[in-house]
C-alpha cells in the first residue's frame, strides 16, 4: 500500500450501498482537515471521525483522473487567513455531516498572513472506486479552483479564439495584437512598410485591395515587390492610432509631433536679483562683465529648462503599452 492514501469509511460504503439499491445519488458536500495530534494517521475504514480536526469547508470541485476514470480527484482551497497548524490528514463529509472517507497527508504547514503567508491552499485529495459507473456524485458549491493548468487551458482557448476571430477580419485590416512579431496568428504582417513579393499570397491581397486604401496607406510597388503600409517613423518610433472623420482628417494621415507652448519670465531687477519663473531659471553665475567707473559690474545669466516644470525625452508622448501593430493579409478567397 502506498504510504499515503485514501479510505472509504464503513459510513461512507453504507452510504454507498444505500445510494446503489434505490438508484439515488449521494452528495460530498465539505472536507476536513487535521494534524493528527502531532503524529502521522494511519485511515481505517471504521474511523468516523478525524484524529483531531482543524479546519471545515465546502468541497469546491471534482474530476476524473486523467490516469484512471475509477479515481475522483476532490478539490478544496484553505483561505489564506486560516492556519497555524500542519496537516497530516484529511476527509469527505457527506450532505448530513458524516465521515465518508479519510485519507492520510504529508506534511503540510499551513501558516496565516502574520507568519509571511498570504496564500490559499489548495488541497487535492483522490478517492479511488472499483466501479465508478456506479457512482453518482453531486458537487452542489458555487465555489471554483483554477490550477495553473486550468488557467493555462483557458488562456489556450482565448488566444485560439483571438485567432479565429482574426479569420473573420478584412483583408487590409490594421490593428494592435499582443503577440512577439515571431507568434503572430496566421496571415498577419507586421505594417513596417517592409516588401512582399508579388507572387506570394500576402502581397496578392495586398495589390488587390482598393486604389482608395492604397492611396490611404501608401500602399506602393515595383516590378516585383509591394510595400506595407508602414506605422513607424523614421526612428522607429510607432505612431499612435487616432480616430479621424475622414474630412478635415482622412485615414491614414501622419500628424507629426507637437507639444503645447512652454513659457516663462525674466524678472530683472537689480542685476537681475529677482531670478525668473516658469521654465526659465537664474544660471547663478555672470555670463559676461563690464566697468563701470572703478568697479565691475555682473550681467546674469539664465537658462531655459523646460525639464524644470515638464517630464522629458526624446519625443513627445502619452503613457502607452506595447503592441506590435499588425496587418492581416489572408490569401485571396479566405
């Protein structure tokens, strides 16, 4: 026998067999834990209640075991503000409170938040039938666990999702994904006004689309290539998308960086004592002299800094995420 495992109790398999004769099903409703009053369990089927229970709460999910369809894996998370205490073994308890099956547990500490753990623990515990076609379980909770691979499952299926939508997209149509350019969904380009040859699918759609939006996107071509629209400047910075009315603003249009006027104000009182505001700064030292009579006299310097009142760098911009932009060119037909 493995050195953990699980038992049915003698409550739990009469339960079982009264379920089986009149054809109802059963419910496993809560688990239970316990550390077994310091020292390792060992189950037994005549148990009916746990060595020294610590923690009670509501069964959160069940299945099938990948490895074996006769074995249910029973799931249930420990909040993080419960603890203090190690778990060595754990239960089923059906909808009238009794014990079905217990199982005995590795060592597990559970701590709360004040000993440095702010974590749910997510508990799994197998229960092993010789016939599952004959066992009918119900899980009646509205609470969920989602494992790491059940996330993963999920985020599998959004981005096949992404992908299939983007099967239902124009031909032409340029738009932000969050994918390295390497992972693209298929039929997609990145729009940096790269070539693509004539004869290959990609650049078939693109000299089939309209005069209008290749005029648009500088769509243009040579004897054997045709260009993407491109959404990059000359540094390699990429233009923010912007809504346009396609009057005094078509699609497709560049507006080039601007920013709003910065200003500021020379005081000049007595060698310019009172210094500036603004963006506009006394420099602190004189920038040239001169005599007057015996004596010489400073002329102040000043200094324009628009750092001084205004975030910097090297272009202008608002707060942004990065997306590759990309351009969906599906063969001609698709």
């Amino acid at each position: 026998m493995p050195d953990f495992y699980t038992v049915v109790t003698d409550t739990g398999l009469q339960a079982l067999g009264l379920a089986s004769a009149q054809g109802q099903s059963f419910s496993l409703t809560h688990a239970v834990v316990g550390d077994g009053n310091g020292l390792a369990v060992i189950p037994n089927k005549g148990m009916t209640d746990l060595v020294n229970e610590v923690w009670r709460g509501e069964v959160a999910g069940v299945k099938v075991d990948s490895d074996d369809s006769n074995t249910f894996i029973f799931e249930f998370a420990i909040p993080a503000d419960v603890g203090g205490f190690t778990i060595r073994e754990v239960g089923l308890l059906d909808e009238s409170g009794k014990l079905f099956c217990i199982g005995n547990f590795p060592e597990t500490g559970k701590p709360v938040a004040v000993n440095g753990s702010v974590r749910d623990l997510v508990v799994r515990l197998p229960l092993h039938f010789e016939n599952a076609d004959e066992v009918n379980l119900v899980i009646d909770t509205a609470v969920a666990i989602a494992t790491k691979q059940d996330v993963k499952n999920v985020m599998d299926a959004l981005t096949q999702r992404i992908i299939d939508a983007c099967w239902t997209m124009p031909a032409g149509h340029i738009y932000p994904v969050p994918f390295p350019p390497d992972e693209l969904p298929p039929h997609h380009q990145v729009a940096n006004g790269e070539g693509l040859l004539k004869t290959s699918d990609a650049g078939k759609t693109l000299l089939s689309m309209s005069a209008a939006y290749k005029a648009a996107h500088r769509v243009i071509e040579n004897e054997t290539h045709v260009f993407m629209p491109n959404v990059f400047d000359e540094n390699g910075d990429g233009y923010f998308p912007r809504f346009v009315d396609g009057g005094s603003r078509n699609v497709g249009s560049v507006q080039g960086d601007a920013m709003q006027n910065i200003v500021g104000e020379i005081h000049t009182g007595t060698a310019f004592e009172d210094g500036g505001t603004g963006a506009i700064r006394r420099a602190g030292y004189a920038m040239s002299s001169y005599w007057v009579g015996t004596s010489v006299q400073g002329i102040d310097g000043f200094i324009f800094d628009a750092s001084l009142i205004v975030r910097t760098a090297h272009e202008n911009r608002p707060k942004n995420y990065g997306f590759i932009p990309a351009i969906y060119l599906p063969p001609l037909g698709v």
